[in-house]
C-alpha cells in the first residue's frame, strides 16, 4: 500500500492512496488488483474573506474525494477452475473402468475483481463556538463485474449428468445513491448541568443498472430494483363473506387467503377483449408480482447525552421505515396446523377484517403472501446510566479514574403493523437469532 498526504495546513488537505490485493481464488492472470483513493478537503472558513463570519460561523469545510474498492468474496476455492468427481467403477466389456463427471463449478479463466467505484460530496458547517455543528455527505457509487453464479442454459452442452451447471462470472452493474445528514447540538451547557443531542437520516436509492440478459426471474434479480428484492404473490386480504361468490370463481371460500391476480384476456371474433371465462385459478408464474425489497427509505437516529454534575445519562432512539421484510415469525402460521401463538389474529364470522385466514381451511394457496409486510418500527436502542466517582475519591484509592455504568439493549421496540408486535423488525424478519433485551452492568478503571 502506496500513500501520499499533503500535510494540512488548516486551510488545504489532500491525500492520495493505493493499494495492491491479490485472491487465490480468481484466474490466473486476474488475482492482483489496484485499488486507488484520493482526497480533497478547502477549510473555507479560514480564508481571508470570511473574518467577517466568524461570530456566527466558526466552520466550513468542503470535501471531495474518490475511491475505488474490491470484492473477492462469495466463491470457494477453485472456483475459477473446472471439478471434476470420481464414481464407481463400471463394467465395460468385462473390465473395470473408473467413471469421472464434471461437477459445478464450471470454470472460468477469466473470473476476476468485483470492483466499486464511489465519488463522495461533503460539507461541515460550525455555529456559534461549536454549540451547533451540521455535515452533508451525498455519494453516488457504481459496482461493476459483479461476482454472480449464472446457471448456465442445457443449450450450451456443459451439463453434470443432462443437469445444467453454474459458473461464476463477471456480470451486470447496481447503482447506490444517497446522502447522509447529522446535526449534533449542545442545547444547555451550564456548571452542573448539560445536554447535547445528535441526530442524523441516511436515504440510499439502490438498483440493479444492468443484467446480461435482462431480469433474472429463477434468481429473483430486476433491472431497476434492488438485489435484495421479494417476487411472490402479493396479498389482498382475507376472503369475507360479501365475496363469497366472488371467491367461489377462485376456487375459494370465506376467510381463505385473496391474492392480487393478473388477470388473463382473449379476443372474441369481432376483436373485442372477453375474460378469461369466469373462473381464474392462482398461477405459480402468471400472479407472482414484485412486491417490494428490504432497502428502507430512511434511517433516523437521535442520541441525547444529559450531565448532572457525576451523572450520565444517554438514550439512544431509531426510527427505520420504508422497508419489507420476510417475517419467518408470521410465516409459521400454518391454517391446517394447530400450534398457533395466542393471540393470533386469525379470520372468523365474526371477526371479517382479520389478517389471517381462518383455521383448518382446505386449500394454502397463497398463504406464503402472508410473510411479506411493511417492516417499519421505532425503536429505543439503548440507555446508559453511569456515575463517575470523585477525583479526590480515586486519588485515595489510588486510581485515576473510576466511572459505574449500566445499560440496557433494545430496551422497547415499536413495529408500525400490530402483525409484528411479537417480533423485532430490525432482523429483517429472521427470528432465528432474535434481538434480545439485553441489560448489562460495567466498572471501567484507569490507574
């Protein structure tokens, strides 16, 4: 790694940077790669011609800056090779004859760097002594040569036993755009007694740019959507008992699961659109729709940090919405099963508005469409209380310094849809690991 700084004068910062990677595992001929940086940085706010601001404007900086980052991760070793497995002998002719077949894998001798290219825009403002200090980043990144096992198609004739095998290429480009803002604050600064606060959002616009043959449907990638996109049905309710013969052109009943369908069309003799004949049943293919993905629209965090003479106290809070999550939890719920959690809001006669159908109903079709929701949620992260004991105390005791200290982790979470009021959102609807309330208890010491 190759670095040069120039050293800041207060008023003008530049560095530059690279640096050399190698991967075992990529081709022969594409394991090393450079990786270049570069940045800018003009302290407008010590010029000249800004004296007159200084009162009410301590700082501002402007910053720019370039970088150029890798990705070898993802594929095993060898992987850029071609395997191959051994069988059982056979007999041939009355002889023993050892069978090999190529296995997945399949090489690729030019299989290389997945590679980030990402510009970074940024202002810092400072008010009135420091007491306000607010920064704007804004980046726009683009990823190309993505590291992607790709099926290949039977057609190209590299198949393990008439299977089709994967090989890992350099396909495709996404796009990740946002900005970030933080504004941190001294709102009361007094001899015993002080409270700052930090806010900050981040926004982020994610996308696939371009795929080599356009959406991968079977791999659930789109153009123009994020990676990490949901493709399924798309639920529309619970059939009620006004529907009932609505439902029946469906193949269901009250209190099964309505899906949002594709409706089909044909033309009659004159040209003219006609239905699909009065009864639709749900495809696998035809009704499956984009639904959404798990990038949020927007992440806010607020910290408040409060003193009282020996005391701390920090509360951190969180608020992440726009998002869709996969929640296992909810995907448990099983119409035909009988362990299901109290309190399950499960469809009745009486109950016509409920999220989920009724028990021991026939059919499941479209049930899995249940699992997708919008997996907004506030939440207080964590609370830190601490005590800070005297300097004359810890003189005597022979330490330099002795701060008590608890806190508590996820201490309260608030979904925005009741559905997931058992769950905490903020692992993407993986219960697996849940997110545990977690309460902790620390002496830190300096001698």
């Amino acid at each position: 790694m190759c670095a040069y700084l120039i050293p800041p004068t207060g008023k003008y910062i530049a560095s530059f940077t690279t640096r050399w990677d190698g991967a075992s595992h990529l081709a022969s001929g594409h394991k090393w790669e450079s990786f270049p940086a570069g940045a800018l940085a003009w302290r407008v706010s010590q010029e000249p011609f800004m004296e007159s601001t200084k009162k009410w404007l301590n700082n501002l900086k402007l910053r720019l800056s370039y970088g150029i980052t890798g990705n070898s991760g993802g594929m095993g070793a060898y992987s850029s090779q071609t395997g191959a497995a051994t069988y059982s002998p056979v007999s041939i002719d009355g002889v023993l004859s050892s069978v090999s077949q190529l296995v997945s894998p399949y090489g690729n001798p030019s299989i290389g760097w997945e590679k980030t290219y990402q510009w970074n825009y940024g202002v810092d403002l400072g008010f009135f002594d420091g007491r306000i200090n607010l920064s704007f980043d804004y980046y726009d990144s683009k990823t190309k040569d993505l590291l992607f096992s790709r099926t290949l198609p039977v057609t190209s004739a590299i198949t393990a036993w008439g299977s089709p095998m994967a090989t890992w290429q350099n396909i495709g480009e996404t796009s990740n755009k946002g900005y970030e803002i933080q504004l941190s604050t001294v709102n009361i600064k007094s001899r015993n007694f002080q409270w700052s606060s930090s806010i900050s959002y981040t926004h982020n616009d994610e996308k696939i740019v371009n795929l080599p043959d356009g959406d991968l449907i079977a791999k659930k990638l789109f153009e123009g959507h994020p990676i990490k996109t949901f493709y399924d049905f798309k639920y529309a309710g619970i059939w009620s008992t006004a529907e009932e013969e609505e439902a029946a052109k469906y193949g269901c009943q009250p209190g099964y699961v309505k899906i949002e369908t594709v409706e089909q069309f044909t033309t009659d003799e004159n040209g003219n659109l006609v239905g699909d004949g009065g009864v639709h049943t749900y495809s696998n293919t035809r009704d499956l729709q984009i639904l959404g993905s798990n990038v949020p629209d927007g992440i806010l965090g607020v910290n408040n940090t409060f003193k009282y003479r020996d005391f701390d106290l920090s509360v951190f809070a969180m608020v992440r919405y726009g998002q869709m999550i996969d929640s296992k939890t909810i995907g448990w719920y099983s119409a035909n099963g009988n362990n299901q959690p109290r309190g399950t809001n499960y469809w009745t006669p009486e109950n016509q508005s409920a999220y989920f159908p009724r028990p021991g109903i026939a059919s499941t079709t479209g049930i899995g469409s249940l699992k997708y929701i919008d997996g907004s949620y506030a939440k207080i992260k964590n609370i830190t209380l601490g005590y800070t004991f005297p300097k004359k105390l810890c003189k005597t005791l022979g330490l330099e310094q002795c701060r008590l200290y608890a806190t508590a982790y996820n201490v309260f979470v608030l979904p925005f849809k009741s559905e997931l009021k058992h769950s905490d959102p903020e692992n993407n609807g993986s219960d697996t690991f849940p997110l545990y309330k977690t309460y902790l208890l620390g002496l830190n010491v300096s001698f």
